[in-house]
C-alpha cells in the first residue's frame, strides 16, 4: 500500500466512523438539553476561541473575568446617562451589556462575576436570552448587585424567547421558567428572539403560518405584560413588514427591536432603523464593536481611529457614541472590568455632523463589506 493508500485507509476505515459516531451521540446529546441551541453555541464559541466548553467540560478552574473585590462599593451611574422612553413607561439606560457570543458568556463564574462588576461601575441595562446559557449566573449577581446597594428598580433587565418556544402555551411556560432561572419577579423586556427558528417551523408552530405564529406568541406576551409579568415587549431582528404584522393586531405596542447597528449593515437594516425612529420603537444594536470575531479590524479603520485621537478616546467608544448619537441603545459585550468601564464613558463628548457623516461614510467602503451582518429572514 502506498503513502496515499495507508492514509486513505486510516482516514476512512478508522477515524471517519469515529468522527461521524462522535458527531451523531453530540446532536443525540443536544436533543436532549432543554434549549439545545444554546448549549450548541455555549459549546462552540468557547471552542473557536481556543477555550473549554463549559456545557462538555464544566466550569473553568480559572474565570476569564477576575474576582469582583468584596469591598467593592456601587459607584454612581454615567453623568449625562440617557435614558430611553418606553411605551410601557420604563425607562431604559442606552447603554447595556451585552451576555453572548464570547467565551466568557458560557462559564457561569464568569457570568457572575461579569454582571456584578457592571452593575458596581455604574450599568444597569443587561442584555441576556434565553439562548445565551446563562440565566441562572445572571440572575444570581443581580441579587448580589441588590444586596449590595444597586436597587433592583434601576436595573433594566432584557431577555429574549428562542422560537423554539412560539406559540400560546410554549410562551407562557417559557416565560415563567425564564423568572425562576433569573430568580425575577418581572422582566422589564422580553424580546421574540428572531422572525422565526432558522430549521423552519417548530413545536405549536407546525401547521401554522410564520406570521400566524408570531401573532399568537405576540398575543400571549401581551398578556404576560397585562399580568404584571413583564414591562414591555419587543422583537429582535424583525424586518418591516413583520413589524407590521405585529402591529396591525393592536395589542401590546413594539417596545424595541433589536438588530446589528454598526456603520457597515446592510439596506434591509437602514431601513429598519428608518421605521422604528418614525413609529417610536427604540432601537437596541448588537454588534456595535463588531462582535468577538471582528473587534480587532474596528481597530484598524482609519476614520474610526483619526476621531478616537481628535476626541481622547478609544475606537470603540467611538462606535457606541456613534449609535448612541443616532439614538440608538447599545449593548457591547464584555467579560472585561476595564472594557465595562471604557464602555460606560461615552456621554462626555459629542461628534459634529460632519463627523457623524464621516462614519456614516464607512458603509461605502469596499472594505467594510468584509464586516458580518446579519442576513434578512423574511419569512
Ligand atoms: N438579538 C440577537 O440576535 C443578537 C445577536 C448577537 C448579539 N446580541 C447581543 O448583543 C450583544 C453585543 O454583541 P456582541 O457581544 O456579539 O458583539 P460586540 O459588542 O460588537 O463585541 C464584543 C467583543 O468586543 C470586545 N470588547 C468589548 N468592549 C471592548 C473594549 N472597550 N475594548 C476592546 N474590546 C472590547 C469583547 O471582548 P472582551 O470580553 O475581551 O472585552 C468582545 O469580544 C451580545 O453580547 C448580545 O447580548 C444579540
């Protein structure tokens, strides 16, 4: 046999089976998980960014984000803070913290420690789902952050439904699961995730239209916030039209819809913008920074970093002053203290129009069209 022939042989004969043995017990074992998307990304994204799955191999010996000192006082919260009106009457703090897509998103020591330290510097708006693997965590450094002076109030806590659980009945138990992982009494939002689940039609689903069955679950939100349950209702990555389908039910109002809002988005999402600031649905961006697979190019835009030198500040408040400017709630995500803080200290300056213009600009550079966005679901 030769060098091909005894490769070949061990590729298929050895570790091809082992490969699709081991790849068939891991979908077993996620169709088993209660929400098998999130244990899905909390295994992959530590993995891809070189660190141990927590959902595989449990937590980590080391957090990635250090211990929160236990003398640690609440400092007081941003000067010059906006707050955002919602239709509900709640008022949400612009700037949150993101609690996905990074591997300090999954090991629940970090979580804990992550959401203590923000709320201690002065945040208030967290920004979680249920996908995100972490409910427990989050909730558990809230009450930390109450029992340590931060009142529960102030805190503006988001979380979103995975369409896994649309429909009546599936909205209800999954929203009453999602106050007893949180340990909540309320939520102040709670977002539908995403148009629809990215497999198709799911659980109370099947049989029903996609518009159909985000009617229902928007219904049954609806009542959940008439209970007292939740504070105001939302969606997330919803185009116009499905926005409009919502709307035209004359239930519960949009209170926000969140969606990728960094100079590069494609129209679909302009134009999204362009509805929510005119029917008085606030806009809350993710991937503001260029989330944790493209933060390190934000850093090499030349534009971005000749106004972080004018201004005294870091690329990446500029990019959230940016949105803020545009009045549009940010979420960046971080498991880092000193980032948490350089992210709170975007409301003591202030970009020009031309300046804003310039960074309006970067969507027309070609090399911008390398940045990820979000694909249109428009079912
Ligand atoms: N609705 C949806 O479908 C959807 C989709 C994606 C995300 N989200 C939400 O949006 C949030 C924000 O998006 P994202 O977290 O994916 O992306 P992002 O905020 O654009 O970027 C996060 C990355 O930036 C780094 N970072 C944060 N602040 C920094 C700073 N001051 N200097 C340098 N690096 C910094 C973080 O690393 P360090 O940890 O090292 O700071 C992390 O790797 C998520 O956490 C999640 O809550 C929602």
């Amino acid at each position: 046999m030769g060098f091909c022939g005894k490769m070949c042989h061990l590729l298929f004969m050895r570790l091809l089976p082992i490969l699709v043995v081991a790849v068939a017990a891991f979908i077993g074992w996620l169709g088993s998980q209660e929400v098998p998307e999130g244990t899905f990304f909390a295994t992959l994204i530590p993995v891809l960014g070189g660190y141990l799955p927590p959902p595989i191999t449990g937590p980590w010996t080391t957090p990635g984000t250090k211990e929160v000192p236990a003398d640690l006082a609440p400092v007081p919260r941003p000067v010059g803070e906006i707050l955002l009106k919602l239709p509900g009457g709640s008022q949400m703090p612009a700037n949150g913290l993101g609690m996905c897509c990074r591997p300090t998103a999954y090991d629940p020591e970090s979580v804990r420690r992550t959401v203590l330290w923000y709320l201690l510097l002065g945040g208030r708006h967290i920004d979680d789902a249920d996908v995100y693997w972490n409910h427990g965590p989050v909730g558990e450094a809230i009450h930390e952050g109450v029992a340590r002076g931060v009142p529960r109030s102030e805190i503006f806590v988001t979380t979103k439904l995975f369409p896994r659980f649309y429909g009546q009945n599936a909205t209800v138990t999954a929203v009453h699961r999602f106050l007893k992982e949180l340990g909540l009494d309320y939520l102040d939002l709670v977002l539908m995730h995403a148009p629809a689940h990215p497999l198709g039609a799911y659980g109370e689903c099947v049989g029903k239209s996609y518009k159909e069955c985000r009617q229902e679950t928007w219904q049954a939100l609806s009542s959940l916030r008439a209970q007292g349950l939740i504070r105001e209702i939302g969606v997330s990555n919803f185009n116009v039209r499905q926005m409009e389908e919502i709307r035209e039910l004359q239930a519960a109002p949009i209170a926000a819809n969140q969606f990728q809002f960094n100079p590069w988005v494609p129209d679909w999402l302009l134009e999204t913008y362009a509805y929510c600031q005119q029917h008085g649905i606030v806009v809350t961006a993710y991937a503001s920074l260029g989330m944790f697979f493209q933060k390190a190019q934000t850093e090499t835009v030349a534009t971005l970093k000749d106004l972080a030198s004018t201004h005294g500040k870091s690329v990446s408040q500029v990019l959230l002053r940016w949105a803020l400017q545009k009045k549009v709630s940010v979420i960046p995500g971080t498991g880092n203290p000193k980032h948490m803080k350089e992210n709170l200290e975007v409301y003591g300056f202030q970009f020009s129009d031309a300046e804003m213009a310039s960074i309006d600009a970067l969507r027309s550079d070609p090399s911008g069209k390398a940045f990820f966005f979000t694909p249109q679901d428009d079912s």
